[in-house]
C-alpha cells in the first residue's frame, strides 16, 4: 500500500440539516451538520465531506453559511459539492473555508469546468463525483447518473471516469446508486474496473455496513474510504475501522 487509507464521513445535507437515504430516497434526518464536523474530528476523521445534495435540482449554489460555520469546527480537509457549477461557484466555496470542492452534474454537462477548475485551484482541490447505477447496455455494465442519481445520461461510467482522469482531477468519487445506505457493501466492480484506468486517487462511497467492506473497498483500490449511517447512526465507530484495517494489516492514516 503506498498511500496511508483515509476515514472520511460524509454529510449529506438539505434544508441545512445532514440527512441520509437509501438509494437517493427515503430521506431520514441525522443532525446539525456544525455538531456532527465537531463530533467526527474527535472521533478521529481523516476528512469530511459535505453534500448539498439538492443544490443542483433547485438550481441554486451551495449554502456559503453552513461551510463557513463547519470550516470554524473541522480540524481536518474537507470537501463541499452540490452546486458547483463553474470557477466562480467553487471559488466561492473554497473562500468560505472548504478545502476542496467536488463537482458532479455540472462537470458532466460541460466537462470543460474540470479542466478549468484545475487550472484556477490545482488538481488537489478538484474532486469529481461519478454517480453511477447497473445497466447491461453499457459496455462496462454501469451507466452515469446525474442530478442527485435522478437522471440517467446513457453514458458509460468506466469511460467518464477515464475522461476526468484525462483533465488532471486529483479526486474521482464514484457512489453506487445500488450500494447508497444499503449497508450491503461497496460496489467493488466499480471500484476495481475505474483503478484499472486512472491515476487519480479513488474514493469508496456507498453501502458500507460492515467492518469488512471498509478492507474489501481496499483490496478493490480505493485509497479514501467514504461512509455515512454507520457513522451518524453510530453503528461502528471510525477508531473501530482504523483498529480492525491495521489489524489487517492495512497502512492508515
């Protein structure tokens, strides 16, 4: 293992409160996002990230006051998306205390923001999230998903992902539409087959439930290793996955 793995909760947010579902849906509410930063820095994060997950549907930019109050708590990086259409949105973001932003249907729909979003900040504050479901008519078995996994697109999610890398993106996140909060496992296909084809560094996101799928996301490729309701509905404790990954004998931070 050349880089240590990071612990990175992850705060989906609407109407400012954290929320979490299962497959994009069934939205249940998990806290204030400035307590839950606090209580996941002490509780050992690597990083955070912070989703607007409804940014983009209602059309507007990320909510600026709720970054800058968890930029006053976090003592650790953390990202923001939702919303971030162009340079000015991610400015503005980064401005307000984030230390990396990531992008997703904007930068799907004008793939140049990636290019120009590196340039203006440096790849490693460029994440691009890849939403991406099943479907057999792709020739790598997954389709891209946009707008919060509303909307299909019909493109292939393993070709996107070699597209971003190709922009220089320091970051790609892809969440599996299959695998969101339902603590069944990370969609390790996907993981594997995006290793295979970039050099960023691969975010695991979407269905850890266990201790064991925080090792197989590893053993897949994945470097960062994203989770939500285990960590806000205190189902495992991030001390326990570093204790259980280094027992494994697994490098992390």
């Amino acid at each position: 293992m050349d880089q240590p793995i990071s612990i990175m909760p992850c705060m989906d947010m609407r109407d400012g409160r954290v929320v979490k579902g299962v497959h994009f849906v069934d939205i249940k509410d998990a806290g204030d996002p400035v307590q839950c930063a606090e209580a996941y820095c002490r509780a050992g994060a690597d990083e955070l990230a912070l989703l607007d997950i409804v940014a983009t549907v209602e059309g507007r930019g990320t909510m600026l006051d709720v970054v800058a109050r968890v930029a006053e708590v976090a003592t650790v990086p953390f990202t923001v998306g939702g919303g971030i259409s162009d340079v000015a949105s991610a400015a503005a973001v980064l401005a307000a205390g984030a230390d990396k932003v990531s992008t997703s249907s904007a930068a799907f729909r004008r793939p140049e923001v990636i290019a120009e979003m590196i340039e203006e900040f440096g790849p490693d504050k460029v994440t691009v999230a890849i939403d991406v479901d099943r479907n057999d008519a792709m020739a790598s078995g997954y389709e891209v998903y946009i707008d919060g996994g509303r909307t299909a697109t019909g493109a292939d999610a393993i070709e996107w992902a070699k597209k971003v890398d190709g922009f220089g993106a320091g970051v790609i996140l892809p969440t599996s539409k299959a695998g969101d909060g339902a603590k069944t496992g990370y969609d390790l296909p996907v993981i594997r087959a995006m290793k295979d084809v970039v050099s960023a560094t691969i975010v695991a996101s979407g269905g850890a439930g266990e201790l064991e799928h925080f090792y197989d996301a590893v053993e897949a490729g994945a470097t960062v290793l994203l989770a939500a309701s285990v960590f806000h509905f205190n189902m495992i404790q991030i001390s326990e996955v570093k204790d259980y990954l280094r027992n494994r004998g697994v490098s992390v931070k």
